[in-house]
C-alpha cells in the first residue's frame, strides 16, 4: 500500500500560519480576481439571477423558460431550433423545455410548413396571457436593478453587452 505524498513545509512557513490570526470581520482579499471582467460579470450574474429567480418564482418559471417564451411570443412560427440557436441552448435541453412549455398549455409544436421535419412554435391564447403577466414581474426586476445601479449606468452597461450578441 502507498503512502500518501505530503509536501514539506518550511519551518518558517509553518510557523507563520500558526501565529497568523484570521480575520473573520474583515472583508476577503480578491487579489487579481477584481480585475478580471469575468469574474465581476460572473458575480453580477449570480446577484441578477437570484433576484428574477426569486421575482419568477411566482409563476413557476426559470430564466431560460421566459427567454424561451419571449422570443416565441415575438417571433410566432419560428422553429425551435432557431429558438435554441438564439438563445445558445442546446437541442435536448430546448426540446425537454418546450415539452414542459407544452404542457403547461403555454406553447404548441405545429409542423413547418416548409420542412415536415422541424416544428413551428407558436404561443397558445393562456401563453400569449401568462407572458404578459411574467412580463409585468420581470419589469419589476428591472426597476430594482436601475435603482440598484443607476439608470444612467444601467444604461451604459445595457450598451456594452449588446455588443457582445
């Protein structure tokens, strides 16, 4: 049976972390990682997500979903490959999604009229209603956002990442 491997450690090194106190109330040092733009987007990320996870949270639907939902309602017909592609979701995961969508008596699949083999999507009259009131929250969403960081900055940082597709 091997041993494990252990690294040694200075007898300076060791005796540093056992006198150095931790400072629990004092922040964490990020080093580089507050200069590196994917982590701070990452971070915002995380905080936009948590509060529309929250806000949507009453009508049982998670971002993607309504992202789903609104390019649909916006573009009737459109086949979900089209759908996935704009949304950078992949094929299983828009199929499985539109089959809960359907369920819930939100979308329909209707064949193409140009390729048999693809489908249309378009929003039933509940979808068409469900999406107006999921829009109405989501605006909520972005109401705290804009006083969270401003709207003249909002706006700013809107323009930037529709640079980005």
């Amino acid at each position: 049976m091997r041993r494990p491997i252990r690294l040694k450690e200075s007898a300076q090194s060791t005796a540093h972390m056992r006198t150095s106190k931790v400072k629990s109330k004092t922040k964490l040092n990020f080093d580089v990682l507050s200069q590196h733009l994917g982590y701070l987007l990452r971070r915002l990320q995380v905080q936009v997500f948590k509060d529309i996870i929250q806000t949507l949270a009453a009508f049982d639907v998670r971002p993607a979903q309504y992202s789903v939902l609104v390019l649909i309602g916006a573009n009737p017909g459109r086949s979900q490959a089209e759908i996935g592609k704009a949304l950078s979701i992949e094929r299983a995961g828009v199929a499985k999604m539109l089959h809960e969508l359907e369920n819930r008596g939100w979308v329909r699949r209707l064949p193409a009229i140009d390729d048999g083999r693809s489908h249309a999507l378009f929003l039933t009259p509940s979808g068409v209603e469900t999406l107006r009131r999921i829009k109405g929250f989501a605006a909520q969403h972005e109401a705290r956002l804009a006083r969270r960081i401003g709207r003249k900055r909002r706006e700013q940082l809107m323009t930037l990442l529709k640079d980005f597709g």
